[in-house]
C-alpha cells in the first residue's frame, strides 16, 4: 500500500470513529435526548434511571404524543427481549400518567420483569382511529411499539390493562388485533357501548366532540367493531380479569361518599360482557365487589389484584 493509500485509509477509519461517537451521544438514554431514525423522531426525559417519558412525533396524530415508560429492574440499553404491560387511563384525566402519579403503578409493578407503558389518550380519545380525527389505535399499536421494540429491547409479550375508558382500550385492542396481547384486564372499564351509548355521546359533548367524528353515526358499524361486549368471540385463548363495583360507597370511600350511578351503570355492562365471554368459552375471572365508587382506590386495588395473572402470562413471573 503506498503512502496516499495509507493517508486515505487513516482518514475514513477516523472519520468512521466520530461517526460512531456522535451515534452514540444522540442514543434516548441520556437525561435528555433524542432520535431520528426511518422518520421518527423521539425526545427522552429521564426522570429517573428507570422512569423514562417519551415525546414522539406521530404521524397519526398529526402532532406529538406522550409516553410515560417505567422499566424493570435490570433493564440496559441493548437489553431484552422483555415482556409489555400498557396501562390505559381512563377518560378526563388532568394528567395523562394517571396510572403513574395516582394508580402507584411503579410500586405496583416494581417486582415484575416487565417494561410497563403508560400512553397518552387524550380526554376522549377512547382508545380509536377516528373516522374524522385522530389515530390513537395506530399511535399506540404502531407507533410506540415500534419505538419500544427498537429503543427499549421490548419483546412480542404484551398484557393489557385499563381502567373506565381504558378498560374498553384493554379489550377491544386486545380483540382487535389477535396474537398481540396475551391477557387483558378491565377496572371499572365501558365494555358494552351500545348499552344506551348515550354515555359515549355525553362524555364526547363534554370536550365539544361529535361521537359521528368518532365512529360514526348511531348504527354505523363501527361502533360495534369497537364495543368490547360484541368482540368476545375473538378474546378466546387470552386470559381476562374484570371488575367493578355497584356503586354504592364501599369501605375504601371516604365518609359521606354519594351513590355513584356511572359505576352501577358500567357494572351492568361488565355483566353483559362477562355473560357473553362465558359463552364463547374465554378464560376470565371476575372480581364484582359489590360496594364500591368509580374512583382510583379501587382501581388500584383491581390492578394489584390482577398483576399476577397479567405478568404470569407474559413470562413476567417475580
């Protein structure tokens, strides 16, 4: 090799090494940090070194949207592959983490080898591609999964979990898209829609919403492709946990705690789906508690209930 060759040699190696470095520096597992890659762009802020908040560009959105992500004891970059567990919130939160800052889910969840995923909705989002509006289905499927698989070592092991809204998230997600999720559970959770789906209308007239934007008018069939009490015949081979109270105040009410009809009227769509997943032979357990309020006590207490079945389904075993 003569000495041009040599000279040329010498300086693509070294240009290849500052490429790897800056490579490097960029990766999301810095305090705060970012990625661009096949045209999705990231922004990481680390709350912790292992609670992780995800701002993702999505094209499904038409905007950003915000992930909060905790991680399992022994998790590091390259790690994996590791199971999944989403948790769902429910409608009109003020914090879209609900499950982090009032359900205690990292406390929850901190035994278990599990990446756990805690995704923006939006107030009324209901867990849906709109037919006029935005895609969160595909944001949350599509979108984070793949952010999660390549970035986070997440494997192809997933629970599902929510609660109210995030409780039709968990089911119909689960009964839409077969052989994603392996169990699926439901808190307090709107299973039957087109149970009076006044309550859909109601909610989405609360947030200025036309229910028509989201699956269309009152008979499209739409509605039903998203209504987890008409889906049961596709959960058949998941494991299902669901629970709900009847609404009157229960011993973890404070004093003085008014009759909750919301919560009597989801049980009443709880039994409907449970009624209809026994016929068609699913795997569920039911936890219908009698007394007891649409509130985050017993929310908390239905996932800790549940978190055994969820994570032995996924491998996540402590």
């Amino acid at each position: 090799m003569n000495r041009t060759a040599v000279r040329l040699w010498v300086f693509l190696a070294a240009g290849a090494a500052v490429v790897a470095v800056l490579l490097a520096l960029l990766m999301p597992f810095s305090s705060e940090g970012s990625l661009h890659e096949r045209g999705q762009d990231v922004q990481v802020s680390r709350l912790s070194e292992r609670d992780h908040v995800l701002t993702i560009t999505s094209s499904a959105l038409g905007r950003t949207g915000t992930v909060r992500v905790l991680l399992p004891s022994g998790w590091r970059p390259g790690s994996g592959p590791w199971p999944v567990l989403y948790l769902l919130n429910g409608c009109c939160q003020s914090e879209y983490d609900a499950w982090a800052t009032q359900g205690e889910a990292a406390r929850l969840t901190a035994p278990y080898p599990a990446i756990v995923v805690i995704p923006e909705v939006g107030a009324v989002g209901f867990y849906s591609d709109w037919q006029d509006g935005p895609g969160w289905e595909t944001f949350h499927l599509v979108e984070v999964r793949r952010v999660l698989e390549r970035d986070y070592g997440a494997g192809n092991r997933r629970a599902v979990a929510g609660l109210s809204m995030g409780g039709l998230g968990a089911m119909s997600y689960a009964a839409r898209h077969p052989g994603m999720f392996q169990a699926a559970a439901s808190f307090s959770g709107v299973l039957n829609t087109l149970d009076g789906n006044g309550g859909v209308d109601w909610l989405l007239g609360q947030y200025n919403e036309d229910s028509a934007d989201l699956w269309g008018d009152p008979g499209d069939p739409d509605w039903s492709a998203h209504n987890p009490a008409d889906l049961t015949d596709r959960l058949r081979g998941l494991r299902l946990f669901v629970s709900c109270g009847d609404g009157t105040p229960g011993l973890l009410d404070p004093p003085g705690t008014a009759q909750d009809r919301g919560e009597t009227s989801l049980l009443r769509q709880a039994e409907t789906f449970a009624e209809r997943a026994r016929a068609n032979g699913d795997q569920i357990t039911i936890d219908f508690y009698g007394p007891g309020t649409h509130s985050w006590p017993y929310w908390r207490r239905g996932l800790e209930r549940a978190l055994p079945m969820l994570m032995e389904s996924i491998g996540a075993k402590v």
